[in-house]
C-alpha cells in the first residue's frame, strides 16, 4: 500500500521538475541532475551522493566565472584588467545572483528539509545564490557547455553594465589589486566547515604563496572569502608593514614609473634612430669618395701607361733613319778613290 505523503512528495517533485525545467527552458534527459540542482542540503540528511548540490554548486561556479569572463572581454575592448575584474565580480557576486534566482522563480523549486522548512527558510538568499550556479553545472552536464551559456546570456548577463566597472571594489577584488602591486596572487583556501548541513557555515583563509593570512567565515564559501579578504585589507601593515594607502601610493607610483620608462624607451629609440641614420649617410659618402677616388687613380694610371706605349713607339721609328744617313757617304766615296786610281796611265 502506498503512503499518501510518498504520493505527495512524488507529485510536488515532478511538479517543480517541471516548472524548474521552464525555467531553465531546457527538457533534460537524466532529470536526476536537475533535481540534485534544486535539493537543498537539509534535504538529503546528509547522504553522500554523486550530483549533490553543493557538487553542482562548486563546478557551476567555475563555468559562471569562464562563461561571464569570455563576455565580459569580448564585450569591452578599452577596460583594463582591473575594471573586466569589478564588472565580473558584481556579476557572480551572492546579490547579483540571489536577485536573477528569485525573479526566476527559483524560490519556488527548492527542496528544503524539514530543519530547513522549520525555520522559515532562514538560508534562502543564500540558497538562490547555490542553486543558481548548481543548475548551470546541470545544464553544462545535461546539454554541454551551449546549453549553459544560452542559459547565462538570457538571466544573468542583461545585468551588465559599464557602470560594474567604476563601482566599489569588494574585498577580494580589491585585496587582489593591492597585493598585485608587489607581484603577490591571493589564494583562498576552505579550512573548516562547521554545523548540520542545512545550517553550515564556512571558515575560509587568504594566503600569499604559502603563508597563510587573515580568516573569515559566512553562510556561503563566497561570504567566507570575502570577509577573509576584508581581514586581510584591514591587516595589511601587520602582514607586510604597510598599509591600504601605503599601497595605493606603491600603484601609483609604479604606474608612473611604467610611464616614465616608456618615455625613456621611446627618446632613446628615437635617438638611436637618428645616430644610425646620421652613420649609414657617413659610410655612404665615405664609399662614394673612395669609389671617386679609385676612379681618379685607374684613369692616371691608364694615361701614364699611354704615354709609355708613345714614347716606346717614337724611339722605334728613329732609329733605321740614321743608319741610312750614314751609308750615302761611303756609297759615293768609293767610286772617286776608284776614278782617282784609273786616271794615272801606266805609260806616263
């Protein structure tokens, strides 16, 4: 025989299946997903299951973070790392997404225990918030990664603004400014998770590298980190012997020193531009004198080798003149002496 209260518990299940499915606008082929994704923890008693809320809650915020960060980027090309930071972190902070869960209508498909129902839904902004980044790890598993951006785009990123970006800092942002100034990434790390699961709270740490800094707990892990950052902010002397505006100083006066460095690079470039401009006109010149030169030189040599040729030429034609000159004189010579000979008769 069947229980009336399983019959009731069935139908009020498959009756916020079906509405958390409208919701999402998304029919899922393993509805045991969805359902982890909107069963508070007091509602399980505290058995270990595979896609538990809190499971869904923490790789749901993970792809949020990835899916608003793309946008976020792609959307604002002329904001610097530090103002992408503010727009995201106002996204996916607890407010945003408990606001964008409960004009969803989310409130209306969570599961509570008893413990939880018993006192008035005590932890519900806080589970708005869970709830919402558990259904975006659900639609990530049950239709990939599309099916959870389409999901993202429509609720949650109509909410960005340009303003995101100049507003208040909250603390881990703010805190990540700050200490980026000295080269240093906060980490936060989960130290102690205390109370039943339907009334837990969270103690998280900051840590620079692997020196542990200030702590600070809340209903959520985000709230948890938060204060931790806020300690930490405040702190700031104690941890590294300065202060908040000690480190506002130390950013500025980095950035002019960026600044400063680019205008020195810049000057200097130029200068050696020209220097090497003024020493390629140099070397030119120096290569068309010594072509001129060389020029010069070859053209003299080439005359003085002519007027060798000439006067080697003019000394050979001389020459067989001369001994013509002297042979007509013995020529006519000879036959006087001859003459002289015969003129004297024998018989004188």
């Amino acid at each position: 025989m069947t229980d009336d209260t399983d019959i009731i518990d069935s139908y009020e299940k498959q009756e916020k299946l079906e509405r958390a499915q409208e919701i999402v606008q998304h029919r899922f082929a393993r509805p045991e997903i969805l359902l982890a994704a909107i069963t508070h923890p007091s509602a399980n008693e505290g058995r270990a299951v595979k896609y538990s809320y809190e499971r869904l809650e923490f790789l749901g915020d993970s792809i949020l973070g990835a899916l608003v960060a793309d946008r976020v980027f792609e959307t604002y090309h002329d904001i610097d790392e530090g103002g992408l930071t503010r727009i995201k972190v106002a996204l996916v902070s607890g407010t945003s997404l408990s606001q964008v869960g409960r004009e969803l209508g989310l409130s209306d498909v969570i599961f509570f225990g008893s413990s939880e129902r018993g006192t008035g839904k005590r932890g519900l902004t806080s589970a708005l918030e869970n709830v919402y980044e558990a259904l975006v790890a659900a639609l990530f598993i049950d239709g990939g990664m599309d099916c959870a951006r389409v999901f993202v785009e429509r609720t949650l990123i109509p909410r960005m603004s340009l303003d995101m970006a100049k507003e208040p800092e909250n603390p881990k942002s703010l805190l990540q400014e700050k200490l980026q100034v000295g080269g240093i990434t906060p980490t936060y790390k989960l130290v102690k998770t205390q109370g039943p699961p339907h009334d837990r709270t969270f103690v998280s740490q900051v840590f620079a590298g692997s020196h542990g800094l200030a702590q600070g707990s809340g209903r959520t892990k985000k709230e948890a980190e938060s204060q931790a950052a806020k300690s930490t902010l405040a702190r700031l002397s104690e941890f590294f012997g300065i202060g908040v505006d000690e480190c506002e100083r130390a950013r500025k006066g980095v950035e002019h020193a960026q600044i400063k460095a680019h205008k020195t690079l810049t000057n200097a470039q130029e200068k050696a531009d020209r220097i090497y401009a003024s020493a390629q006109a140099k070397v030119q010149k120096a290569v068309a004198r010594a072509a001129l030169k060389q020029k010069k030189h070859s053209a003299a040599q080439l005359a003085s080798e002519q007027s060798t040729n000439d006067a080697s030429a003019t000394s050979a034609n001389a020459a067989p003149g001369a001994t013509r000159t002297n042979s007509v004189p013995r020529a006519t010579s000879a036959p006087v002496a001859m003459t002289d000979v015969s003129s004297q008769h024998p018989c004188e």
